[in-house]
C-alpha cells in the first residue's frame, strides 16, 4: 500500500505511488467496509439480480480471458472465462469443449 516504487517488482505499483502520498490502513480497511456493507444491503433487498450481476461482470477481469480454476478438492481446471451465470458461478468453456460453472476455487490467469 505505501511501498516505494523502487522496492515493487518491475511493472508494479502502490497507492503510495499512484497518489503520492502515505495510506492509512485503518482509514483503507474501514472505506472498504463500508463500500462492502453498501452492496450488501443492495444485495439483501434484491438477491443476486440480473443488475447486480451485471455491475459484478463489468468489473471482471476474468471474463473473456483463458484462466485455471482449481477446486477445494485441488482438481485443476483450464478453459476460457465466458460469464457469470445466474448463480453468481464463473462460467468456463474447458479445453473440451464442454462449459462447466464454478461457485467457488482459486482462479489464476493464464497467459
């Protein structure tokens, strides 16, 4: 968060950097939070609806991309990401062919 840019791998940066200037990190925590508990009201009143899903795949930087999906029982999964389903699952279409839906597992891009 307020790492120099000279102590950040090649091609990173820090909110320090960005912005030029040190970041609380209760101050960090606390607007994320907040920010969190706003979208969970939303959610309670609405469910997972079509416009919160929307908003989530906007945001996505998965989508559209090639990823690996690997599951609690560390099964590994290849394939493109090509939605979020009605359930709030990442869609997948595996190097098969087939679409499979993931609710939950550890994604990595793969270049």
């Amino acid at each position: 968060m307020n790492t120099p840019i000279g102590s950040l791998p090649e091609g990173g940066t820090s909110l320090k950097a960005e912005f030029k200037t040190d970041f609380s990190r209760v101050d960090v925590i606390r607007l994320l939070l907040q920010m969190l508990e706003k979208e969970y009201v939303k959610f309670k009143g609405s469910g997972f609806s079509p416009a919160i899903r929307d908003e989530l795949k906007s945001y996505s930087c998965t989508l559209g991309r090639r990823v690996s999906v690997t599951t609690s029982g560390k099964r590994k999964f290849y394939g493109h990401a090509v939605d979020i389903n009605e359930t709030g699952a990442l869609v997948l279409r595996l190097d098969n062919g087939l679409q499979e839906a993931f609710l939950s597992g550890d994604v990595e891009l793969v270049r």
